[in-house]
C-alpha cells in the first residue's frame, strides 16, 4: 500500500469522524450535556488534527488544534456549551469540514472566515464569551506546560525525553501530591484509529513531575518489523496533584485500545524509584504539539540504541522495586484474554472499493437474467413440470434470489449522511436571511441503496433552501403570527410499502395559492380563466421557470429549484408530492424506490406489448365485469369496487399501442395506488406472472420514454418496459403524455 493510498483512507475516515462531529455538536445544541457526546465530539476533531499532522496538512492541523483546545474546556466544564458557543461550534465545524475538503481534493478556504472563527475559538478558550451571550464562563485558558529542566549530556547524540521537571527528587511534596506508577501498553488498534502514544505521554506530563520507562524489548529486527504493529510500552512514575481519574482522563479516548495500569505508589517506594535515569529518544516529544512525527532517518538509530536502552531500563526498574513475576497459568490466561479482545476488535468491517461492489452487482443481475432465461427454456421443453432439472432449476432460483438480496444489502447505507449535510445548509442560508431555524431528522438510519443516497443530496439542498428562504417567516411575522420567533424544519425518513419515503416539514406560513396562481398567470404557465384545484396550484411551484422571489439573490429567484427537485426525483424513478396549509407550513413527500438494480414486477401484456408494472405499486388484480362499468363523459369511464367508483385507464391508449379503446371485460384490471393521484385501475389485456427483473437504464442506453420509467430483459430474451405508472395516472387525468408520446414519435 503506498502513501496516496493510504492518505486516501484517512480521507475516507475524515468524512466518518466529521459525521460523527456534526452528530455530537447538534445534540449538544439541542441541550445534551453527557460526557460521552462531548468526549465523542472531541474525539473526532482530535483524530483529524492526529491524521492530519501525518501528511503535513499544516492549516487543517492548525485549526483542529484551536478547535481542540475549546473542546477540552468544555469536556472539563470550564466553558459553558450555551447558544452563543454552540454557534461559534457548529461554524467551526463547517470549516473544519471544507478544510478536510480542500486538502484532499485541492483548493483554499476563506482565509478570512477561518482565522476569523480562530480568534473566536480563543477567545473561548480564554473566557471571554461572545457580546451576545449573557452567561458568564469561568476563564478557561488551558494551562501552560511546565518548564523543562536542561537534559544532562549522553553519548547517544539523542535529546532526552523532556518529561523530568524542575524540582524533580530536591523538593519536598506537599501532602496532597501522591505518587502512581503507571503501565502503558498501547495495541495495534490505538494507532490505526489517529491516535499516537507521544501525544498521550505529553499530556500526562502536565498533571505533575513525570519519569518514564520505554520497554523496547518486543522490537523485531528491520526484516520482520511490521508498519502498523505496536512494540513499545511504558512504564511510568507520576507525581500528580489531581489523583488517578486525572490520569485515567488523559487515556479516556485510548483505554479500548491499551492495557492501562495504574497504581498508588507506596511512600517508601517512591524515593529509590527517583533515581530513575532519563532515556534517550530519537525526537524531542514536545515538537509533538503541530501533529508532526518522527524524522525517517532517526528509526534506525533508535533501533540500533533499543538493546542498550532496554538493558538500563531493567536495571533501573529492579533498583526501584523487586520483580514480582507471574505463574504461567496467569500468564497464558493473560495471552489468552489479550488475544480474545485483539480478535473481538480486528475484521469488524472491511473497506471494499465502491466500483468492485458495483462490478458484483452488474454481474449478480445478469446471473438473476440467465437463471430466469434456463428456467423459461426448461419448462417450454417439460411439459410435465417435475422433471429433475425442473426441480434444480427451483433451488437455483431460491439461492439466486437470495445471493442478490444479499448483495443489495451491501450498498444499502444509513440517509444520516445526507441529513447530517442538510444541518450545515440550513445554518448557512438562516444566517443570509436573517432568520432563526432549527432542523430536526428522525428515521436516520432508515437504509436505501447507495446509489439513491448519492442523487438524493440535490433535490434535498434545493427543497431545504427553499423552506428557509420562502417557506418560513421572518423572526417579527412569525411574531405577530402568534408563533415562536424560532422556525422548525423537520426531516423524516422512513420505509413503506416497499419503498423509502422522505417527508420535509415546516412550519411557515404555507404557500400563498393566490400569489402563486398569479405569478403562474403573468409568465404564461396557465390561462387567466384556467380552473384549478389546490392541489394543481400547490404543484405549480414545480413548473420550469417558476418562482415567485421577487428579486434575484444569492439563494433564489432565477427559476430554477424546484423543478430540478422534481425531475431529479422521476429520475430516480420516485414521485414527490405537495400538502400545504396556509398559516401553518408546508409538507414535501419523497417516495423513492430503496433500490435503482432490482425490482419485483407483474409482468402484463398490453396490445401485444409486454410491460413490467412495479409490484410495490399494485394493490389488487380485478376481472372487471360489465355491471361494474360506467361511462363517465365523453371518454372517462369508472369501475365500480367494493360500493366505490375509480376511474379506468386504458394503459395501450394512453402509451399509444392502439388508437381505441379496449373492452375492459376482455382484459384485467390492476389497482395501483400513485403519489397524488390517488387509486386508478389500470386495464390490460393479461397478466404473464410475477417475477424479479433486473432494471437497465433507458435513458443511458436509448433515450427518455414518456410513461416508461425503464427496461428490462426478460427468461425469454425479450426486452419489457417497466411502467412508469405515476406518468400513466397523471395522463389520465389530461393528454400532456400522450401528445408527449405522440411528439416523441414523430421526432
């Protein structure tokens, strides 16, 4: 693996830790004071700023140092999480995110917003709280390390360890200051995760007077040396004033991933431990604190000093205090215990490049082609069904079947991803507006298909820009509405009927149908006279070039947003659709499919077409019987179920396969249930079976149908069309499909 590669791993854990980031900093927003949200949110920025240093990324090492340092003076109650700080938390987090952006794909940041937010953070760090902010915060400026004493000359050529301190064995302690011994012993684990073992001792060295053992005994020759591998361990004597749990704060982010040992020295112990000497090591551990490492041509030398080293350090550590050894029955349940947990938190998850899964995918969909096209062969040549082949063929599609949901469940992810990106979207336009908004997410970790995650974020950043911009009210109407000066945005996502349903809510004032209907008016979208439902007025705001911004600005008002939303949603072969009540919001609902590879189908025949209808869309099959039918206008016809009327749609009709009308007693009725347009039934000939069908593209392959969503090859060989059965039910309501069919054909 070489540095590109692994750089580009550590992008790849970037983007998990800033997710994590973004997390924990919007439930402390909301009021979460557990340690273990502020711990988890500073050890996200902890672990950038630790990778960071690694390759050099000096800005982005700088500010997550600044941003850190705040951070621990909330996790240690020395800075009050309030409005104001959350703020200043939220922004800088934005920022820490386009620096991990910038640094990984090229380009620069504001330099004036960040060093902007820097100064802000200090001054946190200081005490001093923003003009807004009325709560008054105890000063939280962290404390200065202690100066270091002049390391005693050595042979080596090495600077010591800078861990002995003034004052160090002359001065007598206070009897508040008590002596630990301290193990250290760090695993593999602890490293792969950004964390380093020097960092860790430079900020044990600030609890009080410090000498340290480095055991170098497990370390292998250059030839068997593994990269990744943890050799080293520490054994340390502490004075600290702040007693064990201080220590054990300094390991908190580190204590899954090392054996940590700490121990109450006794009083007699601890003077013939003084006369610990210090050890020579290759790298001065304060020039630790930019997140820089080790010089490569220092590595050999340290390894040529380690069997010297470690002989002093034994000798050393004998003088302090008799060897206690181990029986070997406690030693190998020790090995035994170690080599459980090394197991438990090894091979959890694996990192598997997106275009192999892509690849396994394509190919699991041409197996699921060629087993439906062998069984269709089967039968046609087996009359009697039972054959031994015929019953193979059975199991085959059985394990296929599941080979494939098995498959799909691998690109299957959480929508908290794109959720979390909404939160920063909806600070940055409130700010541009002036406005207060608050966003909450439920159902984030409903899962979909990685691919609709990734078409998702567009539609999603124009629908959330739109609610903050014309959906919710100013501060002052929301005010004399009687509402709280605050807006509410509400993100939801869940899984029905087969399909994932995302609902955007707010809180606004609703859409103004009058406005909406003369802007319509004025840019020729509809007649002066046209007479329309609520409903067609609402769906306006999805017409090209539509937008009733006033003036154009930074955020709307040049016509495009929401017919974009619309489009990229039929594109991923969902439906959106629109409620809205004045005075008190709006509602945008999302149905798309949790999959863009597979679907089960009802494949039907239509004038001798054969079409694939979207099971997840059909609620019943129906034999329409003549009682049952009624004229309804000119051309309208009803079917009547259950005491109820719906309206029949003729599918060959309205696709253009014939150019009249079929008996509907001859053909099958399927009842679907479409976004908006409610129940419709519709008429086709017959009905082949259900089956799975694996989609293909008509767009990237051919061109876009209207009322034909995609394709897909069938046992025979033959090529169907998958119905788009919301464009069918919205053409039943008018002729825009068919004389978009009928353009589509003579072009």
């Amino acid at each position: 693996m070489d540095m590109n590669e692994i750089k580009e791993i550590f992008f790849q854990e970037c983007e998990e830790q800033l997710a994590e980031l973004e997390s924990g900093l919007l439930k402390m927003n909301d009021g979460d004071r557990d340690p273990e949200t502020v711990n988890a949110v500073f050890r996200a920025v902890h672990s950038i700023k630790g990778g960071a240093g690694a390759f050099g990324l000096d800005d982005l090492v700088a500010f997550a140092h600044v941003f850190e340092t705040t951070l621990d003076c909330v996790r240690s109650n020395k800075l009050e999480p309030g409005p104001e700080v959350m703020k200043v938390m939220l922004k800088s987090a934005d920022v820490l995110a386009d620096l991990v952006t910038a640094s990984r794909d090229g380009g620069g940041v504001d330099a004036s917003r960040s060093s902007g937010l820097v100064k802000e953070l200090e001054a946190l760090a200081n005490g001093e709280m923003p003009a807004s902010s009325a709560a008054p915060v105890a000063a939280a400026k962290p404390a200065a390390p202690a100066p270091v004493a002049a390391a005693p000359s050595n042979d080596s050529g090495f600077e010591p360890i800078p861990f002995t301190f003034e004052g160090f064995g002359g001065d007598e302690e206070e009897a508040s200051v008590a002596t630990f011994d301290v193990t250290f012993k760090p695993r593999r684990e602890l490293y792969s995760k950004g964390n380093e073992s020097a960092l860790l001792l430079r900020d044990l060295s600030r609890l009080g007077e410090m000498s340290i053992n480095c055991n170098m005994d497990e370390l292998p020759s250059l030839d068997d040396l593994d990269p990744e591998a943890a050799y080293f361990h520490w054994t340390i004597q502490i004075k600290a004033e702040k007693g064990e749990e201080a220590i054990r704060q300094v390991f908190e982010f580190a204590e899954w991933d090392c054996d940590l040992d700490i121990k109450l020295r006794e009083p007699e112990a601890t003077a013939a431990a003084e006369e610990l000497p210090m050890i020579p090591v290759p790298f001065d551990l304060s020039a630790l604190d930019d997140g820089s490492h080790a010089p490569e041509e220092t590595v050999a030398a340290a390894v040529e000093a380690a069997e010297t080293a470690s002989n002093v350090l034994k000798m050393a550590a004998s003088a302090a205090k008799p060897e206690k050894k181990e029986s070997p029955a406690a030693a190998a349940a020790a090995a035994a215990a170690a080599a459980a947990q090394a197991n438990n938190a090894a091979g959890q998850t694996i990192r598997v490049d997106l275009d192999r899964v892509d690849r396994l995918i394509n190919l699991v969909g041409e197996l699921v082609i060629n087993q439906a096209m062998l069984s269709q062969s089967v039968i046609e040549n087996d009359a009697t069904g039972t054959s031994a082949v015929n019953m193979g063929l059975e199991e085959l599609q059985q394990l296929t079947r599941e080979i494939q949901d098995s498959v799909m469940a691998i690109r299957a992810q959480p929508v908290k991803p794109v959720f979390q990106r909404m939160s920063r979207i909806v600070r940055e336009v409130a700010d541009m507006v002036g406005k207060s908004i608050r966003l909450v997410t439920e159902g984030e970790n409903t899962e979909v298909d990685k691919t609709v995650i990734d078409k998702l974020a567009e539609p999603l950043t124009h629908m959330i820009r739109n609610a903050v911009d014309h959906g919710i009210e100013s501060p002052e109407k929301r005010a004399a509405a009687g509402k709280e000066p605050e807006g509410t945005i509400k993100l939801t996502a869940k899984h029905r009927s087969g399909r994932i349903v995302i609902e955007l809510v707010d809180d606004g004032a609703g859409i103004n149908r009058e406005r909406v209907r003369q802007k319509a008016i004025d840019n020729e979208l509809i007649a002066a006279d046209a007479n329309l439902t609520d409903e067609e007025i609402d769906n306006l705001i999805f017409a090209p070039g539509f937008s009733t911004a006033d003036k154009i600005s930074d955020i709307s008002g040049r016509g495009v947003g929401m017919d974009v939303v619309k489009r990229s949603i039929q594109a991923l072969g969902g439906r959106i659709s629109i409620t809205s009540r004045p005075g008190h919001g709006s509602v945008f609902t999302m149905s798309l499919p949790l999959t863009l590879a597979v679907l089960d189908g009802m494949v039907v025949t239509v004038a001798g077409q054969t079409l694939v209808v979207p099971l997840t869309a059909i609620v019943e099959t129906l034999q329409p019987e003549a009682r049952n039918i009624h004229s309804f206008g000119a051309n309208q016809r009803l079917i009547s179920i259950r005491d109820s009327f719906c309206p029949l749609v003729d599918v060959g009709r309205i696709l253009n396969f014939r150019g009249t009308q079929a008996n509907p007693v001859e053909g099958v009725a399927l009842l679907v249930e479409s976004e908006g347009g409610g129940q419709r039934a519709l008429m086709v000939d017959a009905i082949q079976g259900q089956r799975q069908v694996v989609i293909k593209s008509l767009e990237a392959n051919y061109t876009h149908v209207p009322g034909i969503a995609a394709a897909t090859i069938l046992g025979d060989g033959r090529v169907a069309l998958i119905l788009d059965v919301d464009a069918v039910v919205a053409a039943s309501r008018g002729q825009s499909l068919r004389q978009e069919m009928s353009l589509a054909v003579a072009g």
